[in-house]
C-alpha cells in the first residue's frame, strides 16, 4: 500500500453474502480500512444504493466511486495494487 493517505472506502453488504465477506478478507489482507455498510439492518445504506440504482451486494465504494461485485481487477486498479 502507498503511503499516500488511505483511501476512503465503504463496502455495501449483505449478511448471507459470500462475497461480501470475501472483498471483506482481501481488503483486510491488504492492510485498507474500509467502513461497512449492512443494507439489510442499515435502511439509510440501501436508500443509498437505491440512489444509485445498484440492487445487488457487495458494492465498494473507493472514494465515492462503485464497484459492484467482487472485480478483483477493478479494485486493484483502483486502490494501486500491484
């Protein structure tokens, strides 16, 4: 990880969602806090995705940019991981 300052990063999750908790463990792997966000005890997250007409978790969001699924690829981009 870049010692630039850490990115802002909120991951949009469902409790039965296995791939929520796998974003959940790379992420964790990669030293990245992240804040997470159950759309299913937290109304105000799904108003949010909603918002964004996204329907489905795990959605990521790096500096208010979504990434919906688990796109390994597009979260590496998007963190700098090399």
């Amino acid at each position: 990880m870049p010692a630039t300052s850490q990115p802002r990063i909120i991951i949009f999750t469902g409790a039965t969602c296995p791939w929520c908790n796998r974003v959940k463990q790379y992420l964790k792997e990669k030293r990245f806090r992240f804040r997470e966000v159950d759309v299913e005890r937290n109304p105000e997250g799904a108003r949010e995705m909603k918002r964004r007409n996204i329907m489905g978790v795990p959605v990521v969001l790096i500096n208010n940019r979504p990434i919906v699924g688990f796109d390994k690829a597009k979260i590496d981009k998007a963190l700098d991981i090399k």
